[in-house]
C-alpha cells in the first residue's frame, strides 16, 4: 500500500455523464459496482456492464451499500419510492452480481432508516444505521450480522459506558479487529460485538462527510479530507 501505479480506466457501459460509482464488491470472480441508480457487472474487474436483472432502486440514487459474502453479493434498497429519508432499507441477494432476487419487503431495521456504512471480518459483519424511526435525527446505531441478511442491534452494555453519548459515524475492520469513528472518539473490538475506547486516539472534527476508517494488521488509518491519523494497535 505504499506504492502506487495508474490502472487502466475501467469501461462502465450505461454509466450516465455526471454519476459517480457509490460503492463497490469483489466475490466469486466477479464485481459489482453501484452509483446509487444500478448495478454493474464484470467477471474480468475492468469491463462494466449493467446487471442482466439489478435490484429495484425504488427511485434514483437508492442502491447501496452493495457488499459480499461467502455465498455471493447483498445489496439494499429503499423501501418506500423516493422518501429517502423515511427509507427502511430491503434486502437483495444475487449468486453471481448479475442476477438479482428480493429477499423481503421487510427492513431488518425497522422502517425510517437507512444504511450509513457496513464493514465485515471473519464472516461478521457490522453495520452503522440511521434510527429516525425514534423520532431524533442523527440518532445512528450499531448492528451485527453473521450472514449480511438477519441483523441485531448491539445493546449498550456492550459499548464502554465513556463514549455512549457520542454518534457512530462509521465502520471499519480487517486484521486488527473493529473500529468505529463515533463522533469526536474512537471505540476499538476484538470480536465487533464488545466496545471499548481506548486511550488516547485524536479528536477527529467531521462535518457532512464522516471520515472512514481503515484497520490493518496493527495499525488503523482515518483518512479525512487533506490529512490522514495512524494510530498503532497494542493488544
């Protein structure tokens, strides 16, 4: 990760002047990609066609986030058409990110929410959800999932008691073990189901855009407009 080289331009047929790619998955020998409207398919990582039958976007702009899993690809959409803000995501599952199948017209979030960022390690995923169904704006939650499909909210008496005041704002994992960026503060797991917050990460200022955040083997990076914090992992 620390040289880099100009790839080739990716060719993504049906791509509207103007839109840009959302989100993006690797699994199975294939990718998929989305810009909010579609799915694009590719089996080679540099040839993009849209999927042969994509999700139902329920409007423009409501695919996302698209991830992968052991068993092939999940997307969701929102469930109501154009009320984005009064979403309750649904579920779409496709074997090969050509072909797509609704799981449920249920949200497994509950309805008024929506998908802010989802990351994954060791088959578990976690999620950062939106919970305006309870009536606070910007009241965001932490969800957990063995297969991307079924999800629980993790409950406060697994999150250090000293940051609960703070929001999640996003989620990160790899070989480290979990991040999530929770306002100003940081809160660190082994197993993404048990939170603490460690000593002495930055006060990380984030406005309309939330920072990410990326865990390495003993490092994590929160790269954020024009300056990047690298904090080292002591376990």
């Amino acid at each position: 990760g620390t040289t880099w080289q100009a790839a080739n331009v990716l060719q993504i047929e049906g791509l509207e002047s103007g839109r840009l790619i959302e989100h993006m998955a690797f699994g199975g020998g294939a990718t998929v990609m989305t810009d909010g409207s579609q799915i694009f398919f590719s089996t080679d990582g540099t040839i993009f066609s849209p999927a042969l039958q994509g999700p139902d976007p329920a409007g423009e702009d409501n695919i996302g986030p698209v991830f992968s899993t052991g068993s092939g690809f999940v997307a969701y959409t929102c469930g109501h058409r154009d009320i984005w803000g009064e979403c309750g995501p649904i579920i779409w599952t496709s074997n090969d990110g050509n072909t797509w199948d609704l799981v449920s017209t249920e949200s497994p979030f509950g309805s008024n929410t929506w998908v802010l960022d989802i990351a994954e390690r060791d088959g578990r995923f976690g999620a950062i959800v939106r919970m305006r169904s309870r009536n606070v704006w910007g009241d965001e939650t932490l969800w957990v999932s063995e297969d991307g499909l079924t999800w629980n909210e993790v409950p406060p008496e697994r999150i250090d008691g000293s940051i609960t005041d703070e929001t999640p704002v996003s989620i990160g994992a790899g070989e480290a073990g979990w991040v999530v960026l929770r306002g100003g503060a940081l809160m660190y797991s082994l197993d993404g189901l048990n939170w603490v917050a460690p000593d002495g990460p930055p006060k990380i200022r984030w406005g309309y855009w939330a920072p990410s955040a990326v865990v390495g083997t003993h490092r994590i990076l929160v790269p954020y407009f024009d300056s990047i914090w690298v904090g080292e992992i002591n376990r």
